[in-house]
C-alpha cells in the first residue's frame, strides 16, 4: 500500500520531503504526497520522513520535523502440505501464518473442527467427507489495521477409509478336490487367508486361492476358514470375515487282496466300500459273479481266464449325492491249470520176486504238475 502524508509548512518557499529507508514519493515537494514503502521500509517495520521547509529570503534557516511512518505487513497464511488420515480418525492441522489479527480454518466438507481459530486445529471427517474420500480444508489470515486484506491457503485432506473383508458365503467340497475361495475386500493394502483346521492354501495371499482340506478336516466334516484385510495407511490394524467350509466324504473302495485259485475253483471275493450309492463288480475276462452286487461275491473263471492265466477284478463304488464321483480298486487272481492224466509208467508187468528184489519205473513229466506221488496196488 501508499500512505498519504499530510505535512503542514507555513513561511516557507518551498518543501522537500525525504526518506530514511528506501521507499519513494510520488512528488516530494507536495506538502500531502504518496509515499510507497521499500524493501528494506517494509523489513525493518517503519521508516522515518523528514520534512524540510525552507526560508523566504531573506531568512535563510530551513525548518525540519521528522515523523515516523509503522509500515504493517499484510498477513501471509500457509494450511501445510496435503496430508491423508484414516477416515475414522481425527486429524491435527499444522497451519502457519504471519501478520494477522486472528486465523480461521474452514471446510468445503461437512467435517468439524475442535477450534477453527487455532493454527494446529483438529479436524474431524464428516459423513459426507468419507463418501467423497478427501476434503478441502482453508486456512484464513485476517489482517491486522491498517491492513484490509485477508490471505488464504488450501490443503486437501484425503479420508482413507478402514479395511473391510468378505470371506464370502458358506460352501461345501466332495473331500477329494479342492475349494476355490471367492473372498473380497476394500480398503485393503493385502489380504491373508488362515485357517481353523490343518488344510493347505496354494496362495493364501490371493482372495481366490484354491484350498485343500486336511485330514483333521475331512474327519471334522467342516472347517472355519478366515479373510484377513489390512489397512492401508495412515489406517492401522485388520478386518476379518469367517466363512464355513463344510467337507462332504467321498465313496470309498477296495477290492481286498490278490489271490490265486485252481481252473476248476472259484474264488469268494470280500471287498469293503463306504460312503456309497451302491456297487457293482466287474472282471477284464469272461468269468462269472453270482451277484456281482454283493461284497461277497463268488466269482468262477471263464474258458478265457483260464487260458491267459489270470482275471482283473474291478469294485466300482458310486458316488453319493453329495460327492456323485465314482471310485474304484482292483486285484487280480491268478488261475492255475489242472495237471493232465498222467500216462501209465513204463516198468516190468510182472516180476519174480525169488530172482528180483526191486524194479525201475519210470513216467512222462505231466504238463502243470508241481509234484508226483507214487501209489502201489495191491499193497499186500
């Protein structure tokens, strides 16, 4: 600003206004000039003039009055840096500001303040601040007189809200496969899957990671499984969400051991299965079951199994209606052939039992015979 000067001067043939500091006159031999502080005028706070009348001839002593002009700055406000809180807490303002009368904070949100007239007022988010995620917080410097104008500075405080997770809806599982987690979160700098039992995550990091339950788990029948979100900052601290996994048990099978028979035998079968909707065996040859329904079922070879030696036996379990998959196990039962009807052994027919004491007989090796007894007849 420019100060007008109201010198008086009487006797006098002329003025000549000067300056201490570094400002200037608009017409220093007006008696009522504009004087515009300087630099150094507004630094120091004040500067002096100094009137100068000077004598009508034949006088010849000039006449000097000095007066002393306060130069007030005009105030300077400065709200601090844009700065971020977490949406449910409160945030403490560090405004600067100089030359002023008084300061007044305001907001373009719906958000209170403790005491807008404090410089490190705190501030509290409104309802309407978290929905539009930050607000723009004013700090006003009001001038001290002779002063007029107020000065202003922004900054925007951005309202990051508190993490939130969702695990989701309950679900089932056949205890043979895998769950494919369908979680969700807000707000969140990363997520953790736990779990209540002792199945394995392939990536607990991921809100649709693949989960395999544990034994503990299938013998429970269900397992609680947990979303951890955390915040993101300035926000501290988790949410989590729990969701149940209930794990269905599978149809189970097992045919029993292999076993070995003779062609002419059959073979009782004893196989076991459990959480199923029925059974059925079935053989890789042509061979028979009484009732290929029963556990226990008799199974006699056919012309094939007997000439390839063997029979693969299958007990498919079907699923039931939790788990529909069918499961399966099988042996297999070697088939021996019966040794054929040796020829008569070759020896003497008829003996003297004066002369000889022993006689040789001999006989063909019987194709699949394991061992030979020798029988006499009559004994006596």
């Amino acid at each position: 600003d420019t100060y007008t000067l109201s010198g008086v001067a009487t006797n006098e043939q002329s003025t000549l206004w000067t300056t201490m500091g570094d400002g200037f006159f608009d017409d220093p031999t007006a008696l009522t000039p504009l004087y515009t502080p300087g630099s150094n005028d507004i630094i120091a706070g004040s500067v002096v003039l100094q009137l100068t009348s000077y004598a009508i001839s034949p006088c010849t002593v000039e006449s000097i009055d000095d007066m002393i002009l306060s130069i007030q700055s005009s105030p300077a406000a400065d709200a601090g840096s844009d700065a971020s809180t977490c949406e449910t807490d409160s945030y403490t303002l560090s405004g600067v500001a100089s030359d002023y009368q008084n300061v007044l904070w305001t907001s373009s949100g719906d958000g209170t303040f403790d005491d807008a007239t404090l410089l490190a007022a705190t501030y509290t988010p409104g309802s309407n601040d978290m929905t539009a995620g930050s607000a723009t917080l004013t700090l006003n410097a009001y001038a001290i007189s002779p002063c007029v104008l107020e000065d202003s500075d922004d900054m925007i405080l951005t309202m990051q809200g508190p993490p939130e997770a969702n695990a989701g809806n309950d679900g089932e599982v056949c205890a043979d496969v895998s769950y494919q987690m369908n979680g969700s979160a807000q707000n969140e700098n990363n997520v953790y899957w736990v779990t209540l039992g002792d199945g394995i995550f392939d990536d607990p990091s991921a809100l649709n990671a693949m989960y395999t339950p544990g034994v503990f788990d299938i013998e429970v029948g269900n397992v609680d499984l947990v979303l951890f979100a955390y915040a993101v900052a300035p926000c501290v601290g988790e949410d989590s969400d729990t969701m149940n996994l209930v794990i269905n048990e599978v149809a189970t099978a097992y045919a029993g051991l292999d076993g070995t028979i003779c062609e002419t035998e059959s073979y009782q079968l004893s196989g076991e299965v459990g959480n199923n909707n029925g059974q059925i065996w079935t053989t890789s040859g042509d061979g028979t079951f009484d009732d290929p329904t029963s556990l226990t079922a008799i199974y006699t070879p056919g012309n094939m199994d007997k000439e390839t030696g063997f029979a693969l036996l299958t007990i498919t379990s079907y699923g039931n209606s939790n788990c529909p998959g069918d499961v399966t196990d099988e042996l297999t039962i070697d088939i021996l052939k019966s040794p054929v009807q040796p020829i008569l052994p070759v020896g003497p027919t008829s003996i003297n039992l004066d002369e000889v004491s022993m006689s040789e007989y001999t006989v063909n090796q019987v194709e699949y015979a394991e061992y030979y007894t020798w029988y006499l007849e009559p004994i006596e």
